[in-house]
C-alpha cells in the first residue's frame, strides 16, 4: 500500500510540474503576443512619419496648384490692364524734322538768282512790314547782275559782271570806300575769297572786314590810310563798320554776295540765322535804296 502511495505522490507531482511548465508556456506566448501588440503601435507611429514625408513631398504639387490658382486670378486683372491700354489713344511717334544738309545732300545744286534774293526778303519781311513797306522793298530786275551758274571762280565771274574794271580801278580815289563789297559767312571764307581775287583786282587794293581776332578800331584806321577798292567780309562787321563812319557806301557799285557757297554742313549764308539777319538789315539799311537810285547792282557768286 505504501508503495501504492509513493507512485500517485510521484505522479502528481510530474502532472503538477508539467501543467507549472505549459502555464508559464502560455505566459509567455501572452507576453511575446503583448509585446508584439506593442510593438506594432510604436512600428505604426514611426512609420507615420515617413507618411508625413510623403505629404511633404507632394505639398510641392500643391504648391504649384496653387500659384496656379494665383495665376489664374492675376492674368484677368493684366487682361484687363491690357485692354486699357489698347483702348488708350497711342502717342503718335515724332518724326525727325529733315535738317538742310540731310535734304541737301540728296538734292542737285542749284544756282541762285534774282527772283531767289526777292522771295528771301519777302518770307522774312512778311510779318514784320505792312504791305506798302513790303512793296517798297522789291527791286527791279534792273537792279541785278548776271548770276553765277556755278562754272565761274570769284575772278572769272567778277570780270565777267564787271568788265571796264581797270577804268573803274584807276578812277576811284575816296578813302574809306570801297567800289566792291564782297558779302561772305565766315573769317575764313574771306580768306579763300581774298585769294580767288588775285587774277582779278590787279593793283587795286583788297581789305578784309571781320570780326575775328581784328579789333574794330583798326579796321577803321586801315581804311583812313588809303584808297581801299575791294572789301570782303561778314555783313555783322560791315555794318559795325558803317554805324562807326569807319566804312562808307559812296563808292559803291557792286555788291557780291557769296550765296552758291556751303559750309561743311550744306549750309549756304543766308541758311545760318545771325548771318542772315545781318545780310538783311545791311540790304535794308544802305543798300536797296541805292539800287533803287541805280547806284548799286547786287550779283550772287
């Protein structure tokens, strides 16, 4: 019977041990499915950024749909804009005003004439005289030499309107007088005017009459020293000349003006402004009155 005992003890207690060891078993199975729920939750979580960052990825895309949303409401207001703008009258551009030489240059040189002379007075007296005045100031065909045809030198031309020049030369005898007055632009066209008169004038004697580097008072005791033929110069200096009873017009037969000539830019004397306000007011002043008396014949070179 003992023995009997001994084998039940013995076998409850492997039962006992073996049930101990598949609960613990069970345990832990609970625990790892425990963990691994837990664990699944934190996998989840960092896995939700990786998430974040594919949204941040896309938010580009959003971006871009949403400028061009921007786009979309601003171009309206510029299509607006625009057709202001169009409905605006538009400025009409300027055109450049063609100077003398640009005209010039693409058109033939033509000779002056008398009628050329006579229509330069009228335009600018015009505004500024009555008509009567302005009736006065015309002058007969009478009153003009043969014009250049643009074939001559100064010398040959001169001989040619002035052929008993000798005569002339040796019969003249007032000082501060000359018998020809050569009308030019500049100091410089003088010069190259006083040069061209050399096969011309013989024994007479030329007197240059400008401004430039010759005081006023030195030309006027120039012309006091001796009988003096030929004058050339600019019309501002010639009629200083006069106003001073330096120069005097008694003698005076022929007036030369230098009118086919142009300077570097086109530009003929009666084209530049000052030179031909001052032309004008010496025709005015002492000239056309003595062609009128047929004293003096105006000739354009």
């Amino acid at each position: 019977m003992s023995h009997m005992i001994l084998a039940k003890t013995r076998d409850l207690m492997k039962n006992s041990r073996t049930y101990r060891k598949n609960y613990s078993s069970q345990d832990a199975v609970e625990a790892d499915e425990e963990s691994e729920q837990e664990k699944e939750p934190a996998e989840k979580a960092k896995t939700k950024p990786e998430k974040r960052k594919m949204v941040t990825e896309k938010s580009p895309k959003a971006k871009k749909k949403k400028n061009n949303d921007q786009k979309g409401c601003i171009t309206p207001q510029k299509k607006e804009i625009e057709d202001e703008q169009s409905t605006k009258p538009q400025k009409k551009r300027k055109r450049k005003k063609k100077t003398i030489t640009d005209v010039l240059a693409t058109s033939e040189p033509k000779p002056g004439d008398a009628a050329d002379l006579q229509d330069l007075i009228t335009r600018y007296y015009s505004d500024k005289r009555s008509v009567i005045e302005l009736e006065e100031l015309k002058l007969q065909n009478s009153c003009f030499l043969s014009s250049n045809d643009l074939t001559h030198t100064l010398s040959s031309y001169l001989k040619q309107v002035c052929p008993k020049w000798a005569k002339i030369q040796k019969q003249h005898s007032e000082k501060s007088s000359v018998v020809i007055l050569i009308v030019c632009s500049s100091a410089l066209r003088t010069i190259e005017l006083l040069k061209q008169l050399t096969a011309f004038k013989g024994e007479a004697r030329a007197v240059k009459l400008f401004a430039k580097h010759i005081k006023i008072e030195e030309q006027v005791k120039l012309l006091q020293k001796g009988i003096t033929h030929i004058g050339v110069g600019t019309p501002g200096r010639i009629s200083a000349l006069i106003d001073k009873e330096g120069l005097s017009l008694q003698a005076l037969r022929y007036l030369v003006v230098d009118w086919n000539w142009r300077d570097q830019k086109l530009r003929r004397m009666v084209d530049i402004p000052e030179i031909k306000l001052d032309f004008l007011k010496l025709l005015e002043n002492e000239v056309l009155a003595a062609c009128k008396e047929d004293k003096v014949k105006i000739g354009l070179f």
